[in-house]
C-alpha cells in the first residue's frame, strides 16, 4: 500500500467513526438548534485538525524508512530480521534461525578444528562454517570460539558475545547494535560496513580488522587495540575512546565526532595513517583537543595533519533549517561558495593548511625556473628593438645623469658585455635565425 492510500484509508476510518459520534449526540437533543450546530462546527475544525496531523505523520512514516546495507529497505528489528547479502549461500540465508541443538554442534566443531588443526586452521580451509544470514539473535555466545565463521549479515540482536573469540570472522554487515562484545577477540575480522552503534567493546582486540564504513556511533571503545586497523569510513560519533590505541591504524574519511572527555591515546594515535583527512559532521572539539595534546607533546606534524582536518570539515559544515511542518527539513552550508574555493585554492591546494609547508617553496621555484626560461629566450632572440631599455623620467631632480634619449642595456643574451666564445655563438645563432625569418 502507498503513502497516499494508507492516509486516506485513515481518512476515512476516522470520518465513519466522527459521524456516527455526531449522530449518536444529535439523536437526544430536540431543543437548542443554535448550541447544537455550534458544537458541530467547533469539533469539525478541530477534527479537520486531527486528520491533518495523522495524514503529515503517516506520510513522514513512509518517507523515513530504515535503509539496507545495499541501499533497499531494511526489515525491522524483529525475530527474522536479516540483512540481504548478495554472495550469501549459507543453510540459514534469509533470517533462518539455527536451533540451540544446531548452534551448540556449530561451536563444538569449531573448537574441535581449533584444538586439532590449530588457531589459524580456517585462513587455509575452504569449507570453513557458513552461518551468513542466520538469525543469532538473542543466543549466548559468551566466551564462543566463532573464528573464521561466515556470519555476514547475521542478526546478532541481543545476543551475547562477552569474550567471544571472532578472529578471522567475515563479520560484514552483521547488525551488532547494543550487543556485548567485550574482551572479545576480533582481530583480522572483516567488519566492513558492519552496524555497531551503542555496542559495548571495552577491552576487545580489533588489530587488523576491516572497519571501512562499519557504524560505531556511540560504541564504548575504551582500551580497544586498533592496531593497524582499517577504520577508512568508520562513523565514530560519540564513541567512547579513552585509552584506545590506534597505532599504525588506517583513518582516511573516518568521522571523528568523539567526546572531549574520551579521547584516544594521543601517541599511539600519532603513528596513525591519514589523520588530515578525518572529518566532523557537528562539533570539533574533540579534534581540537586532540590536536592541543599533539602540541604539548612537539608532534607538530600530527598538530598540523589535524588543522588541515579541522579546516576541510569547518567548510563543509552545515546547519539544519526548518521552515514549518508542511516543508521537510534541509540543510544549508555555513560557508559560501566563494569562501569555499578561496580556502581550497590559496590554502588546500597550496599547502594543504599547514600540512606540507614545502610545497609554497616547491611553486615557487618552479615559477622562478619557467619564468627564467621565458626571460631567457626573449633575450636570445631580441629582435631589433628587444631588450632591456632604460627610460629617464623627464620630471627628474637630477638632471645631469641620463638622457632624454632611451638608453638600451643590453642587446642579445645576458647583456652588451665583451663576449665569450658560447655566447658569440649563441648570438650568431640567434641572427642566423632572424635574419631566415626576414628572408
């Protein structure tokens, strides 16, 4: 059913029930036409009131739908609830949920080939266990040995994962929301664009794990080891980061809306790649913070990489507007186009804040050495009035020196001085070519 049939289908429900009301009032009153019709009148417009606001809030709910990992709209939370993933060709694909019996055979093979083959025996084993899709919500999965498991787009709602071993896991897509991942192992798992907002990971290890894109807004980070992680995308707005180490971790485009109160360690942070391209959506203060730290402790590089990033974040920033409920909201930019461009071309585009101070140098040599080669050749090749010339100002105060005359300083290349070999060579060379020209 659309948006507009399900409002008139309220329309219409809310219409029948409103005139049978006002039929079973009317019924006992024979006197008092006038209060009567008044009554009728006010409790129309107040109706009409009524279905306006029903028909503005149906129509909000059927714009604002939940977005799939692949952009379809997503199912509700719900028992089936699975996230669809195209390559996915498990038993439980669809939301199917294993049984307990079925669960417990899973995790006991697993540690079985873990105690047999080793800690590692799923990078060489092709037929490592398929659960992608499954519905895992709700399971206790404390201290479970999961590693190397397919569990992309599993539902993992309100289950419980404390210490739960998920290394090597293909975690992609997997909907984590709220869940307890604490003192889990998730190290080399592929967490790609995984939803882990408001998720509990206190003491987990993430070290070589994929994060690009995966939804940590709100997550409680604190003493997580982000070692060379990939967190390119990541949204970590008001994640909880105290203490968090991100040493050699991959930060480029990640949204870094953390808490001043929460920061990360600011020297494992410092061995971090691609800190002049993290971003902010509302508030830089806790950029702002890290980047004070980065001073007091001399790392001016890092000082400078956050600048820049506060720099780009601050020009792209916008602000919500509301023009009334019949207009959807919008957001409008803080910063005009021109401020926008003079900023990117006299500043990003030249040294990138800060970041590469050399590169002023580096333009400005190269201009100096074109330029040079231009001035060159046009003393080369002077022509018959080429030339530097010196022009005296006729209004001089020293009357005595110069002329009235135009005085030329040089003639040919560099100047009318005695000539060497080369440069009377050059000099034939350069009439030779003229005079081809006048012929």
């Amino acid at each position: 059913m659309t948006a507009s049939g399900e409002s008139n289908a309220v329309i219409q429900g809310l219409l029948h029930a409103d005139l049978a009301r006002s039929n079973r009032a009317s019924g006992g009153c024979t006197g008092a036409t006038g209060a009567r019709i008044d009554t009728i009148e006010r409790s129309e417009s107040s109706f009409k009131m009524e279905i306006q606001l029903i028909v503005f809030a149906v129509l909000i709910s059927q714009l604002v739908q939940p977005v799939g990992a692949f952009g379809t709209p997503a199912r509700l939370p719900g028992p089936r609830a699975a996230w669809s993933i195209p390559s996915c060709n498990g038993k439980y694909k669809g939301g199917l949920k294993p049984s307990p019996e079925e669960l417990a055979d899973i995790l006991k093979k697993d540690e079985e080939e873990t105690k047999t083959l080793g800690r590692w025996w799923w990078l060489y084993n092709p037929s490592r266990t398929n659960l992608c899709e499954a519905d895992l919500g709700g399971a206790n999965l404390i201290r479970a040995n999961l590693s190397g498991v397919d569990l992309s787009g599993v539902n993992f709602m309100g289950a419980h994962l404390t210490g739960a071993n998920l290394s090597g896991s293909n975690l992609s897509h997997a909907q984590l929301p709220g869940v307890d991942l604490s003192a889990a192992n998730l190290s080399i798992a592929n967490l790609t664009g995984a939803n882990l907002s408001v998720a509990n990971l206190s003491g987990a290890d993430l070290s070589n794990a994929n994060l690009t894109g995966a939804h940590l807004v709100g997550a409680n980070l604190s003493g997580v080891g982000f070692t060379r992680a990939n967190l390119a995308g990541a949204q970590l707005g008001l994640a909880k980061l105290k203490g968090a180490g991100l040493s050699f971790a991959h930060l480029e485009g990640a949204v870094f809306d953390v808490l001043p109160d929460s920061l990360p360690d600011p020297i494992g942070l410092s061995f971090a790649e691609g800190l002049e391209s993290v971003k902010f959506s509302w508030s830089p203060v806790g950029l702002v913070k890290l980047r004070n730290q980065f001073r007091d402790l001399g790392l001016r590089t890092q000082e400078r990489q956050l600048t820049c990033a506060i720099r780009r974040s601050e020009l792209r920033r916008t602000r919500w507007v509301f023009s009334g409920l019949l207009h959807p909201p919008g957001s409008v930019p803080l910063h005009g186009r021109v401020e926008q461009w003079m900023n990117y071309v006299f500043f990003d585009l030249t040294c990138q804040y800060g970041t590469s101070a050399e590169c002023p140098l580096i333009i400005v040599g190269f201009l100096f050495i074109l330029f040079s080669v231009i001035y060159v050749f046009a003393q080369m090749f002077p022509g018959q009035s080429g030339g530097i010339w010196v022009v005296w100002e006729e209004n001089r105060i020293a009357k005595t020196e110069g002329g009235d005359v135009p005085q030329r300083l040089t003639e040919g290349f560099p100047s009318s001085r005695p000539q060497g070999r080369l440069r009377r060579f050059l000099n034939l060379k350069a009439k030779k070519i003229l005079a081809g020209r006048d012929g």
